[in-house]
C-alpha cells in the first residue's frame, strides 16, 4: 500500500502543526510514489485504540513509540527494522549515536523502533529572579547543595505565604528523575533497563536519593510540599515565574519559550560529585503486518536523517543526528545553556524500563510509594522497601 496513515499522539497545537508540515514536506519529495496522512490521537485514547486494531487484526500502518509499545514487540507484534536500517545512513556511527539505540534492539541484535529524535533532563532556571538577586547562574560546576543554597536566598515571602520559590522538586518527583541520583551515587533502581533479573531498590543509596528529594520539601522546605506545587500550579508554575529553578525534561522546552521572564538551562547539579544525565529516543514502530510497510520504513528513515535539520530548525524536537542537534539552527533561538545541559548526552542512560508489564510496576508500584513519600506519610526506608518487594512481586 502506498497510502500511508501515520498515527501519533497530539502535543499541542505548535507541535501539531509542526508535525503536519513535516508531513506535507514528506508528500512533496516522495510524490507520486506514496502519500502520507496524519492522525492524531488523545495520548489517553492512543494505546486503547491500538490494541483494539491489533485484536481485530488490522494493525495501524505505523505508529509514534512509547514504553507501551513493548509489551506489542513480546507478543511478536512488531517488524525487525534493522535491514532497513542498515540501508541508511542512520547507521553510521559517524553521523549518530548508535550506542544510545542499544536499548531499542530487544533482542540485542536487531532494531526494532527507528529513532527520530532524542531528549534529556536539565536545571530550568528564570534568569530574572537570579538577576534581581544579583546571584550567578547556574553551570556545569553546581552541586545540589549550591541549589539548596541558593534556593533560599531566592525564595521570597509576604506574611507568611511564599510568593516566590527558589525551587521546585520538578521532575525529582518523577521516579525516572530520581533515579538519576541513584545512578550518580553508583546504582539503579533495577539491574537493567531490558528485561531486568531484579529490583534492587533495597540498595542503601536508593533510600538516601528518595530522602534527599522528601528533605527538599519537608525538613529543609526549600521547595513546596504536595499542597504547595498544586497551588503553584494553578499559578502558572515556573512558565509563570513562581519558581526560580526546576530539574525538568527538555521537552518542555518549547512550551517555555512563551515566557514572559528570561530564562535559561544548566547541566543537572552534582549529587555526590556526579551527574548522570536520563534520555529517551522518540521514533517509530511499524507493525509486522502493516499493509503500508515500506512506505512506513520510507516515512520513518526520512524523519531520522533528511528532516533532521528541519527538525533542528524548528526547535520543537531534539534532532538524534549529531550534526542537526549541534548546528547553528539547533542553537539559534535556543537558550544560551542548550549546549551545555546537552553536552553529556552521549554518556547518558536511558530513562525507561522495558518488561511486558511496566506500565502495571510503574503504577501500581512506583507512583503511588512515590506519592506517599513525597506527601511525608512514608519513610524513605519504607518506601524503597515497599517498593521493592512490589515490583519483584509483580516482575
């Protein structure tokens, strides 16, 4: 089939129409040999209604990668794109980072998603309010002590209320993000993120890390509880100048350009001496039985190496090619830390865990500890404990 419907989850309308123009472009270099429709999706509905066309045996053509789309590859769902791969440039080690694709070939040989773009984690932080304090920026050099530091003497009170945090907990309070301090002390929450043999959450390190994110919040109260982030919120969070610094994903890049405050990014802090950097690939799977398989590969492959630099232009994604993410059109209109907070990229971690049921771990084990940790009604201790025998349980 040579009509191509290329199915993806709605981002906003910038990224929406971003997405459409790319697929405009696609038609216009490939016309009269396929044709390219887009279909967007609500991220709730998305994965429901994949299932429901795999179960009725009419697999969508193609479709935009989550962790989800795993549990389709144990079931023997989804094609071996690594020939196709093979054929591109996408395999030149001179051009992309192919050690970071590793964890997308689940059977340690072969690709099984091909990888478009690539994003990471980085200190958010509104330059007006470090200016009116008249304290330096954050770099490279920073500790998460210099941040407890300088939180305080950002934040700002009337009465009794706080009006302006120095920090927030950000996307610590996600466990992917607080892993990265289990990783920087020199361990993980689970011995490997494919297919993992065990949970090692037991770790004495695990339980430090979750007590330095709880501490934030609570005996040091250097950013704001639970309670205080929903009210935060509602505000308008750090997109509204009511936090100073944030750790956060560099997807939320684009929606922070509409700032009315400056602001800029640095490299995540040094947690005992060490930063460690997360990442996750965003791309395409393609069902073995799509109707449209080359076509789909075709899509895919000029996603991940002719519209790089458009992608680099555009600023809405992170280009996975090297020289698209380090080009001047990459770093034109970017903030002035981008290539700073990205130079580790290629040392970094995947941010994900692959089993058939990692949504179930995550869920059902994971986030719930996680909230009651945050909320002070559970010790770290208690919490790394529960979480461990969870997740094992459920393994």
């Amino acid at each position: 089939k040579t009509d191509l419907t290329v199915y993806a989850w709605t981002n906003g309308t910038a990224l929406d129409q971003d997405f459409k123009k790319s697929v405009e472009a696609f038609n216009q270099e490939y016309a009269g040999t396929f044709t390219a429709k887009l279909n967007f999706q609500a991220y709730d509905q998305y994965w429901q209604k994949i299932q429901l066309q795999y179960a009725a045996n009419q697999p969508f053509d193609m479709y935009y990668w989550d962790v989800q789309a795993y549990a389709h590859y144990k079931k023997g769902l989804l094609a071996n794109l690594q020939a196709a791969v093979d054929t591109s440039e996408l395999s030149d080690a001179s051009k992309y980072p192919l050690d970071l694709f590793k964890p997308w070939k689940f059977d340690d040989a072969n690709l099984y998603g091909i990888p478009e773009n690539i994003q990471s984690m980085a200190l958010f932080y509104n330059k007006a309010h470090f200016d009116a304090a008249g304290i330096a920026y954050p770099d490279a050099t920073w500790t998460w002590d210099k941040v407890i530091e300088t939180a305080g003497a950002l934040t700002k009170k009337s009465g009794n209320k706080v009006t302006q945090w120095g920090l927030d907990i950000g996307d610590l309070g996600v466990w992917w993000g607080i892993q990265t301090l289990a990783w920087s002390a020199g361990t993980a929450f689970f011995d490997k993120p494919l297919e993992p043999t065990k949970f090692q959450l037991d770790d004495p390190k695990v339980a430090e890390a979750f007590a330095f994110v709880q501490d934030l919040m609570w005996a040091k109260h250097v950013a704001p509880r639970p309670d205080e982030r929903d009210a935060n919120n509602q505000a308008g969070g750090f997109a509204g100048g009511v936090i100073s610094m944030a750790p956060g994903g560099t997807w939320n890049i684009t929606s922070y350009q509409q700032m009315k405050d400056g602001w800029d990014m640095a490299p995540l802090p040094l947690y005992q001496g060490k930063s460690v950097m997360p990442y996750w690939l965003g791309g395409w799977v393609i069902p073995k039985e799509s109707a449209a398989l080359t076509a789909a590969e075709t899509f895919a492959l000029w996603r991940a190496t002719k519209f790089q630099d458009q992608m680099a232009a555009d600023h809405d994604w992170i280009p996975v090619q090297n020289a698209a993410r380090e080009s001047d059109a990459m770093l034109k209109g970017m903030p002035d830390g981008f290539k700073a907070a990205m130079a580790g990229i290629t040392s970094a971690q995947i941010g994900d865990l692959y089993t058939s049921n990692s949504q179930k771990i995550l869920d059902q084990v994971f986030s719930p500890n996680l909230d009651q940790l945050f909320r002070n009604k559970q010790t770290p201790q208690d919490t790394a404990a529960k979480m461990q025998q969870g997740a094992t349980a459920l393994l």
